[in-house]
C-alpha cells in the first residue's frame, strides 16, 4: 500500500564527515569478508556488532515502503553496512510483487512474504522492522513491533487517535530501555541545512521568534494521483486492511486511493505538517504545544469521488515558548508557498529543505550584523536511513527518537480534534489527553 506520498525525500549527500564515513567504512569493510553471523534473541535488543549482518523485515510496501525506505532509503547504503530485508508483509499483492522485484535484484533472491504483519512477527532472526503501513496503522504496528523488541524505522504521522498514541509511545519506550533503536521517518532534522539552521537559531542570530509560518499549497490534492489503479478484490487481504476500521464491501478506491478518505488519512495538516512541525521543534527546541485551532473543508474538490480529506486547511498553535506557529495548505492553487521564522533581529527561510538562507528582513532589532540575503552554514549529517542503521551498531540516539515523534503526533491530533470539532484544543500533559475548550 502506499503511504506518506508527499514527505519530502531529502538527497542523500552530503551524508556523513569525511573522516566518520572513512573510519565506518573501513571497520565495515575489514569484516565483509567474514561470514555473516545471525543474531540470537537476546543479542537483538543490544547494539548489533559491525560483523553482524543486520536482517529487515518491511510492513507497508507501497511508494513510501518500496521508494523512500528502500530504493532511496537503506538501498543506497548496502556498500558501506551489512544488512538484507528478508520478510515483507502488506494485504495487497500488487504492493508485495513490486518490492520483492527490488529485493530480488538487490540480494539475489526475494523476501518471504505476507499479507499480515502479525505473521511477519512470527518470524524468527528478524532485527529491525521498517514501517511503511497507511497512517491508521501506525500505531498498531508500531506498538506490536516494540513489544516484539525489534528496531524500528516507524513512519509520520505517528497516529491518528491519541489514545493510541499513549500506548504505542509506552511499548516503544518500554522497548528503547531494553535496546531497541527506534527512528520516527521526520528525515528533515537529518538534512544538513536543517542542522546549521538550529544552530543558527540556538545562536540567536535572528533573535526572539514570535512566529512560524508554513504555507505548502498545490493545484489538486496528491490522492487523485492513485486514481485508475484500484486493487482487485482477489488480491487483497480486505479484513487486514480495514484493520479496526468498520468492515464494510470491497471497495478497490479505497486501499489505492486511502489518502483521500478521512477515516484512514486526516489530511495536509498531518501529512505535510507532520513534517514541517517536526523540522520547527528541532530548529526551536521547544516543548509542546499549549492550544489549537483548525479549519478547513472539502471546499474545492467536490465530484464523483466523493473524497473526505479535507483539500484546504489551515492551523494554528500556541507555544509556551510565545510563538505562535502556523500550517495551511490550499489545493485548489499551488501559488504562495513559503516556509518561515520570523524572528526580532530577522528572518529565517527555509523554502529549500536543503538551502535554507536568512536575513535582516523585518527585525525590529536587526543589529546591522546580517548583511543581504545569507545561505545558512550546513552541518555534516548522516541521513536519517543511515543514521538509523548506525545507531543500531554504535546504540546511540538517532535523529528522530520516539519522543520526537510523540511531540509532532500531539501537535497534529491536536488540529485533528478541533477540526472534527469546531472547537479549540488543549494539550493536558499530566493526563497525556487533548480537551477542548
């Protein structure tokens, strides 16, 4: 199944320091002549050694699964590491005959493969689990994996209910104390731009921000792309793709085209702004959110489809750090796109993920040392895929932890409810529950 169309896939290079990525492929290199060495059960909830070859299993084979995780995500990087995908599961075969082409040509022979990823768990020598599955499904998948004590690279948004949310952020501490590498797939904080501009800011070189806007807009909404290629019923596991949802009769437009459909995708806000809250709470470092208010609607879209996403939204949050921070989206004209922190010395612009610039503009105190429009120094970073693979070596904290996924999945539910509701919401951290005024 597909998922996560829109997240932006960050070019790969530059990765790592010179100096890193030599001393890693050389200690790399000095055991791949050696025999792979499976791991035991008890071994994998430890750092896996640079002779260990590291055994994947992929849930949700989709775009997101197929593209991002493994031709541009992990595939890139099987030179330099030494791991295999050795099990798949989605309920569609179509998705599953797609990814084990990849794989075959990759390692020489396909992964086993299963419409469930209960079955998928069952397996024994799984290390590392990838997740790839529609948005409802995060959750679920997430938390069975972490009570499984596999790695885990888990994709955004982290849910769509909260409660949810509470118990697969619990199984995945749970796992993380006992060593599992948990990576969430906001892969922005690991461009080195993104670096340099939290440090930019950390620095105070455009001071104080008091507000936060993103404006990501486009001239139709990215679920009419799936239209035309409805699943057959005869090669879909429907029960496993429903999953707690309703059952109801097949209907092929709804696993092609999910994103279009609320109940299984709720829309630009935690789709697209999943990703741009995540990058804010990096560059920031700030907390959670105090309260927020969502609109929007089927405003433009409205045909045969009958589509519930929403295609023009807007939401806003307030911060106890005392910004106020802003996502809209309009998919009925692309014009206006623009990502910015406006800060009281100047502005930051991160337009390109990967060339962000600043400058004095607007800075009631702007102090005379930005001079012109200025590219943001980047930072030498690993990219999120092989940071996660070296965190499962080295057992240092990755990127994304589970407790930075924790933060934007609050920020998006949050919109969520008010949007369903109509009505502001508040985070109440000491209950772990969003309420509405």
């Amino acid at each position: 199944m597909n998922t996560d169309h829109s997240a932006p896939t960050p070019n790969p290079a530059p990765a790592t320091p010179r100096r890193d990525f030599l001393k890693t492929t050389a200690t790399l290199a000095a055991g791949a002549t050696l025999a792979p060495r499976f791991l035991t059960a008890a071994e994998r909830t430890r750092s896996i050694g640079a002779n260990d070859r590291i055994r994947i299993a992929q849930i949700g084979c989709g775009s997101r699964g197929q593209g991002a995780h493994l031709e541009k995500g992990i595939l890139p990087h099987k030179a330099a590491t030494n791991f295999e995908v050795v099990a798949i599961a989605d309920p569609w075969k179509r998705s599953r005959d797609s990814i084990n082409g990849v794989i075959k040509e990759a390692f020489g022979r396909p992964a086993k493969e299963f419409e469930s990823y209960k079955d998928l768990l069952a397996l024994d020598g799984i290390d590392a689990v990838m997740i790839a599955s529609p948005d409802f499904h995060h959750t679920t998948h997430l938390e069975a994996v972490a009570k499984a004590r596999k790695h885990i690279y888990v994709e955004k948004p982290l849910a769509t209910e909260m409660d949810k949310l509470v118990r697969a952020y619990d199984a995945a501490k749970a796992a993380q104390a006992a060593g599992s590498i948990i990576q969430v797939g906001t892969q922005l904080r690991s461009i080195p731009g993104i670096v340099g501009a939290r440090k930019l800011v950390a620095d105070g070189v455009i001071g104080k921000i008091t507000r936060i806007d993103e404006t990501r807009n486009s001239e139709k909404p990215y679920w009419y792309s799936y239209l035309g290629r409805e699943a057959k019923e005869a090669d879909v596991n429907w029960k496993e793709f429903l999953g707690d949802r309703p059952m109801r009769p097949f209907d092929g437009r709804q696993i092609s085209a999910w994103y279009g459909y609320m109940e299984f995708c709720q829309g630009p806000v935690p789709q697209w702004g999943a990703h741009f809250l995540d990058l804010m709470h990096y560059v920031t470092g700030c907390g959670l959110p105090e309260s927020c208010m969502c609109m929007g609607g089927v405003t433009y879209w409205k045909d045969e489809n009958k589509f519930t996403t929403p295609d023009n939204v807007v939401a806003t949050w307030n911060y106890p750090e005392g910004f106020i921070v802003t996502s809209s989206n309009n998919f009925g004209n692309f014009a206006g796109n623009s990502r910015k922190f406006y800060g009281d010395k100047g502005t930051l612009a991160v337009d390109n993920w990967n060339a962000p610039t600043y400058s004095a503009d607007g800075g009631p105190k702007r102090d005379g040392k930005i001079r012109g429009k200025m590219n943001v120094e980047p930072i030498p970073h690993p990219d999120h895929f092989l940071n996660w693979l070296q965190c499962m070596r080295d057992g240092k904290t990755p990127n994304a932890n589970i407790d930075a996924g924790y933060q934007h999945a609050v920020a998006v539910l949050m919109a969520v409810v008010s949007y369903d509701t109509g009505k502001k919401t508040f985070y109440d951290a000491a209950k772990r529950q969003i309420r509405t005024a």
